[in-house]
C-alpha cells in the first residue's frame, strides 16, 4: 500500500485526486475526540503509512486536564407523531451535538427547541456544535427545519454511550539521521467535515508518504489526534521527545481554494516560521503571514510556554472565516483535488528547506574565485544562466559559517532550491566547505 501511494507523490493532478479520494473514504465516519470513529480513521490511515496507536485511559491526568469518558454512537433521530424520521443521524452525523448523552423520550415542541440548534444566518446548512466536557443532549438542524417544525409530541432517541474507556491517537515515525525531529500534527476529532478537518490528515497522510522513502537527516513524528485534549496528552507523556522538536506545523484547512496562511509560533522568528514564509513567498498568487495568538488549534499547546516548541500553523482559509466553517457545507465539494495537490507541495518545499538548510565557508575569501574556468560561469547573459550566476555569487559571498542558505536566499530574493544548486556546484569544486557548525 505505502509504495503505490507513494508513487502518486509528487504526480500533481493524480496526488490530489487521491488525496481527495482518501477524505472520500473517512467522510462518513462519525468522530469526536473519543472513540471508534477515531478507531476507524487510524485503521484507514495505517493502511497507507506505518501507524502506531495509543490509548490513554479514562481518568488519567495530563497536566491540568483529565481524559473524559468515552463516547460511541449508534443511531439518533427526532420522529413527528406520524413515526417520520424529520431528522436522522444516518443521513448526517453533524446532526447530533457531539458527545451528547443517549436519551430516548417523547416531548413536546417548546421542550425540544431547547435541545436543537441551527444557524439562522445561513437556514439552508446543518452547523456542527459539541458539549465535550458538559453533560447534554441535542441536534443541530437547518434553520428551515427548525422554522417547519408544528406544534406536536416529538420522539426523541440518541443511541449514544459514554463509558469509561480510552482517548485514542496515531503517531508515525521516521527516523532520521540526527534524533532531532521535525513535528507534523493534525486533528482526527472532527465527523464529517472536510476542510475542517480530513484535508490536513490527508495532506499529513501523503507527505508521510513521500518522506518515508526519502533519505532523511532530520527524524519525522506525524500526530493524528484529538484537537486540544489530544495535543495535550500527547505533551504529558511525551516531554522528553518533545525536547528533541526543533521544527513543527498543524496542518488544518488546506483542502480549499482559498489563499495561504501561515500562523507564525509562539517565539515569532523560528526557522520555521523563517521557512515557511520563504516558501510562501515563491508560490504564485497572494499569501498572508498571521501573528501567533493563543487561540487556534494545537499549535497553542505546543507554544505553550512551558514548551514553548517552534510550531506554527498552516492553513488556506483561515478556520472560523470561511462560511462553510463548521456546518454541513464543508463537504466533499468544498475540498478540490488541486488545492490539496498545492498543499502537498508546500509541505514538501517547506521539508525541503528544512532538510538542507545549513551554513558553508568560502575557502577562497579573498575577492571572488575565477568561476569561469572551472566552468561555473555561464558566459552568455540572460535568462536562466544569469540567475544561476547570481546565486553563485551569493553564496560565495555570504558563505562565511554564519549565513545559513535561507539567510542566503532571502538577502539575495531567490529562491532556496536556487541557492542550494549554486552551493552544491560550488562545494563540487572546493570553493565553499560545509561550516565546523554546520549540522550533518
């Protein structure tokens, strides 16, 4: 399974369209941030790349939190006097507030309307609401159903339960040359939401994919976990492995049209944020750097200051400002084959830099060596040749075991694949030496 998919990676059209196909596959699947729907979505993901998946028992503290119970659905629906199902947990499972509390009684409507929800300001969409950590029952319905609804006696089921049981989370692991590690998170609590969330665990999916074949310095640790509660008990059982983080992104909503954003870390100047915004900067049409916030996503758990890791956070439209956030119309639709493609390349070209980012020395400082002769120099102007002639100069005229090759590529406005050839041709030759501080 890994080697088919892999061959995918990197195919343009044909990656995001099976990267689609995968959000396809996981769409139906009720989640919350317990559960067999989470179950069910690592068992789909370990099918395409290695996955180890963990339990965390009901009860147990991670740091100021303590796991809930678990919760499992079966079947929820909302029967007029007649017996018709007017709304149905089979045919949308954003239907029930998540984590509600099984009941099965007959009301009347007034009683009801307490328990229903809907977004007036858009009548036609189902919105998606939980009660994770309090105790409650409900249904989130369109607005127009909401209106539609007569005086009468409802019957009302939620055939849920919630048990002592565990918090499950895959992790997938690459080693590297080097015990440092490069961290990639993305939430699986989500039901069926497309942007928000299976493109980042697609996205996240893939480029496992493509690392995994890949010779790596760095070590790569993939997360597929409960938002918040998840990245939380993940921190608590994990601060050792954490340490050894010197590069991290939450990927969520990148399966939309829309522009990049890319949510800067905690610390605001990270080589990751550095990196990121260089590869932002070399993808056509607009993109927008945001400022970090403790608010978002897990990121916010891993620039807690405590951690205070260099991860920031990746997205295309940014969560809670699209319209389809979080109701029924982030759907299969919503998500195209060619966003998720250009997605898997940013990720790639951010891998990339990470991977050879690093500082070399001008062993011939004084003035500039005789490219030519060496035939480093292409002597006919223009185009191609004279950007290639660029990079080399500066590269020979910054490489003095401080700048690293992005600090190169940025000072010079070229790109990092750019200066990286220009190094590589110059240290084929012995005029540039990788710097004593340079990582292997």
């Amino acid at each position: 399974m890994i080697e088919s998919a892999l061959d995918l990676v990197g195919a343009g059209a044909e990656a995001g369209e099976a990267m689609h196909a995968l959000i396809a596959q996981l769409y139906p699947i009720c989640r919350s941030i317990t559960g067999d729907g989470v179950r069910r979505t690592l068992a789909a993901i370990e099918q395409r790349i290695p996955l180890n998946v963990f339990e965390v028992p009901t009860g147990a503290a991670v740091f100021d939190w303590t796991i809930p119970r678990e919760w499992n659905i079966r079947d929820a629906w909302i029967k007029n006097s007649r017996g018709d199902r007017i709304v149905d947990f089979q045919r949308c499972n954003l239907h029930v507030l998540n984590y509600s509390t099984p009941i099965h009684a007959t009301v009347p409507l007034a009683q009801l309307k307490a328990h229903l929800y809907s977004i007036p300001e858009q009548p036609d969409r189902i919105p998606y609401r939980t009660s994770y950590y309090r105790e409650a029952w409900g249904f989130c319905v369109t607005h127009e159903q909401l209106a539609s609804l007569n005086e009468d006696a409802y019957e009302v089921c939620i055939d849920s339960s919630l048990t002592e049981g565990h918090l499950t989370y895959g992790e997938c692991y690459l080693p590297g040359t080097t015990a440092d590690e490069v961290l990639i998170s993305c939430h699986v609590c989500h039901p069926s939401l497309c942007n928000d969330n299976l493109s980042g665990v697609s996205v996240a999916t893939f480029l496992a994919q493509a690392l995994f074949k890949r010779r790596r310095r760095y070590s790569y640790r993939f997360l597929f976990i409960p938002g918040t509660i998840g990245a939380i008990a993940w921190l608590a059982r994990n601060q050792v492995e954490a340490a050894r983080i010197r590069h991290g992104l939450v990927l969520t909503c990148v399966g939309d049209p829309g522009a990049f954003h890319y949510k800067k870390s905690r610390r605001g100047d990270a080589e990751i944020d550095r990196i990121v915004a260089h590869v932002l900067r070399q993808q056509p049409g607009q993109h927008k750097l945001l400022e970090f916030s403790p608010y978002g996503y897990d990121e916010r758990q891993f620039c807690s200051p405590g951690f205070n890791l260099p991860v920031g956070c990746l997205m295309r439209s940014v969560w809670g400002d699209f319209p389809e956030y979080h109701t029924s119309a982030d759907n299969l639709d919503f998500v195209k084959a060619e966003a998720l493609s250009e997605s898997l390349s940013v990720c790639l070209a951010v891998c990339d830099v990470i991977e050879h980012n690093r500082r070399f020395r001008n062993t011939h400082p004084f003035c500039e060596p005789a490219l030519g002769p060496r035939g480093l120099y292409a002597t006919t102007g223009g185009g191609r040749a004279a950007v290639e002639n660029l990079a080399k100069l500066w590269a020979l005229n910054l490489s003095d075991g401080h700048h690293s090759l992005l600090d190169i590529a940025d000072r010079a406005g070229l790109g990092f694949t750019t200066i990286r050839a220009a190094a590589a041709a110059l240290a084929d030759h012995g005029l540039l030496a990788p710097a004593d501080d340079a990582p292997d």
